[in-house]
DNA sequence: TTATATTTTTAGACAAGCCTAAAAATTTAA
DNA sequence: TTAAATTTTTAGGCTTGTCTAAAAATATAA
C-alpha cells in the first residue's frame, strides 16, 4: 500500500509529534537522518496523498489516515518486538533494529494472527503500548524519574532512551521493567538520584533519570 | 547486503538453474514478470557484483556466492512458511506471497533463531527442503505421479505448482503432504490418473498428475 | 547458404528517493 | 524596524530499477 520511504516518514512525524502537534522539516531530517531537501519532497509526496496536512514553510501534521497508518506501523513494530524477545528470547537491546525491519510486513492478517498467537499482549519489551487491531491503546502515563518526589514509590514501566547502549546499562543494574524502586534522594548540585531497589541502594545518574519512567 | 530487486534476480536465476544450467533473458523475464530490458539491465549489475557468470547473449549461471544468496533467501522463505503454517495456523495455500516479503528480513541471527524455536524443520509446509544454516540440505529425489509404472505405490511428497488453486484443490480432495497413495491405471486417451487412497479410488487429470509429487 | 524469425542488447526516458548549492521565507537580534 | 541568522524551499543532478522502441546478434528455415 504505502512505499518503504512513505512509512518511515510517517511513523517518525507522529513520533514527532507526540511533543508538539507541528512538526518541522528540520526535526524530520534529524529524525531520519536525511536532508532537509528530501524531506520537502516527501512532504509534497505526503500531502498530495492526503497523509498529511502541509503548507509550504508552516511544519506538518498527520490527517486521520496518516495517522492510521502510523500506529498500524507502530502496532507491528511492538509486536514483532514482543515475538522477538518471549519467543525467540532475544534481549530488549537486540531487537529494535530487526523490528524496524519486519514493521514493513503488510499483511493485516499475518499481524493480527501474531497478535493472537501471542495472547494479545499490550506492551512491548520497553514498557510502549501496544495498539490493538482497531489501532486502541492506552498511552502511557509516566513520568521520568528526574520528576518525580523526594520518597515517591513506583514500577519501571519504560524508557525514553532505546539505545541498546542504554538498554544494557539497565540490565546490568537490574532496573528492568516491573521492578519496584523508591526515589530516596536527588543531590541539588548535579541532579544524581539515590535510588532503593530490593532494599539496597543505588546510584543513578541525571541522564538516567531523565531517560527511566516509572508508574506511580 | 543486497538490495529486494538482486535478491528476486537471484532467486529466479537459481530456480529456473534447476531445469537447464544456462539461463536465458527471456525466462528471467517471464519468471519476474519483467520486460527482457530490464533483466539485462540487472544482469549486468550482478555480474559486476561476482554474483552470476555472464556474457553477452550466452544466458547465465550463478556464481558460487550467488549461489549461497540464493540459497539462503530460499532457507528464509521456506522457514517463515514453516512459521506461518505451523504456529499461525494459516493453510498451506495463503503462506507464499507473506513469504515473499518476508524472506527479504536480512538478520541472520533471527533465522537462526526461528529456526531452532520450530525445532529445526526439514521441510517447508509444500514438502520442499530447508536449507540448514550451513545451506546444505538434500534436494528431493520425487517423481510426479504422471511418470511413475502402474501399481507403484507411494508417498505425495511434494508439489510442481504452488499456486492458491491447486492447493485448494488438492487440500479439498485429502491429497496433502504424507498420503499414501497407489497408482491403478493411466488411461492413454488423455493420461487421467485413476489412484488409489485411503481404500477409495480416486481420478485426477494428467495436470495435477505432472505437478503431484511423489516419493516410492 | 542466404533469408527470416527470434532473442538479446542498446538507447533514451521516467519515477522514486536521495544529494548539494543557491534562493526565498521566516525568525531573532540589534 | 531594519539587519543578520536560521529555516525551508527550489533548482539541478545522481542512482536504482523500470519501461518502449530500435538495433544487433543469434537461431531457424527455405
Ligand atoms: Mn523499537
Ligand atoms: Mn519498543
Ligand atoms: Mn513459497
Ligand atoms: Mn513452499
């Protein structure tokens, strides 16, 4: 239905625009790796196949189709992110890539069979929400554990960071989704949170923290 | 590594390599559905790339790395049938055109993985080998049923024609991978198969009897 | 063995998706 | 409010993979 090309720049103006409802040609580019140039043409592209609502020079938003098919991107990819780690045991830092991949796969009903081989599962390995077949999902209400209070009490439920660098580094201190943790103190001079996990301390930094979301 | 059109060419090349060593432009074509131009086109970046043996209008062989690509895309292809069929419930007659696509996913991790999740099968759900990750697998040593000596008995082993029809056809008359079946009577007039199977006799035309395969 | 038919290649063009460099519009700063 | 900086678009070009039409090579038939 939709090119390879066509996808990508769709799935990343909705990723986009989860912070700010226009996007920029710029954000694209950067989000996509690619100039600013091309993505004017795409936009064009995009625009004249009613994906997105464009004009020259004012940024974009996807149009109710456009995002349709974003989320029915976004649907596969976590699903296949899912199949990847509980059935072929890979670790959340390896499959992202594949997943990027394998979102491409345009048979609805090959998805919606995973779907339910897999017993419908509504997160992906890092917490995100899975969109179900009517493209439903409850998004996540997190927040980073930079923002949360002195003494608060909560579960790692996702991350904003799906470097498979940063990923690893969770694993090793076993900050994983699920875990339970309370935020004991956050030193004023650089922003390092102490942490208790499983009745020991822990040491994380700002960067960390901005990037690690708990349920409250 | 290499792009979907070289991985089709190559593909095509190494099948249409099973019925003649040299393959010609035209069959290329008509295997691709393309115009022979094109083909030409193509095979001249192949043969670039080392992965085909071509001179100009002598037709073409794969080279021993086109080979091993082209096997390899048909060990992804038959494995994701496998998949399809076996753990998503699909009918042996929907899998070709999701494999299609699927074959093209690159990770080799992930097929190796999958591989062994399906517990290392042998044969994809048409009884066509699996290529092991090494590439090695035994070709099909079948005979349809149309050049087998009258009461020659048998295994069905296999199919000439993968298409949506014949399959249905043979799935609604039990003709499925596994059957024994016993071969009574080729009548001269116009080569019909009268078979035996499961104690009923059974007729078929002499073009299911060419694209029927079978093991004695 | 020469003429004809068929196959294959070449020539030239096009769409998709990308690029660099330059121009135009917008934003920010003086 | 004008000048400078930044962002975005346009212009022109490149690669991949496709096409049609015409030319060249090969195969077949008289
Ligand atoms: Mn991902
Ligand atoms: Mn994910
Ligand atoms: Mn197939
Ligand atoms: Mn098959």
């Amino acid at each position: 239905m939709y090119t390879l090309a066509e996808e990508n720049y769709l799935k990343a103006i909705y990723k986009l625009s989860m912070v700010a409802k226009n996007v920029s040609t710029n954000q694209i580019a950067a989000e996509l790796a690619t100039k600013a140039s091309s993505v004017t043409d795409m936009l064009r592209k995009l625009a004249e196949k009613l994906l997105i609502n464009y004009t020259r020079y004012q940024g974009v938003s996807l149009t109710q189709t456009g995002e349709k098919v974003a989320v029915n991107i976004i649907r596969r990819h976590r699903l296949w992110e899912y199949f990847l780690v509980e059935k072929l045991n890979f670790k959340w830092d390896e499959v992202h890539e594949m997943a990027e991949e394998m979102e491409h796969i345009s048979s609805t009903e090959l998805i919606d069979r995973l779907d339910e081989f897999m017993g419908f599962p509504t997160r992906d390995p890092h917490g995100d929400p899975i969109p179900d077949s009517q493209g439903n999902f409850k998004q996540n209400d997190l927040k980073p554990i930079s923002a949360v209070d002195i003494n608060a009490c909560g579960i790692i439920s996702g991350v904003r960071d799906h470097s498979s660098a940063f990923l690893q580094y969770l694993e090793k201190k076993q900050l994983t989704i699920g875990k339970k943790i309370t935020v004991k103190e956050i030193i004023t001079y650089d922003n390092t949170v102490i942490l208790q996990m499983d009745n020991k301390d822990l040491q994380i930094s700002r960067d960390v923290a901005n990037n690690l979301l708990i349920a409250l």
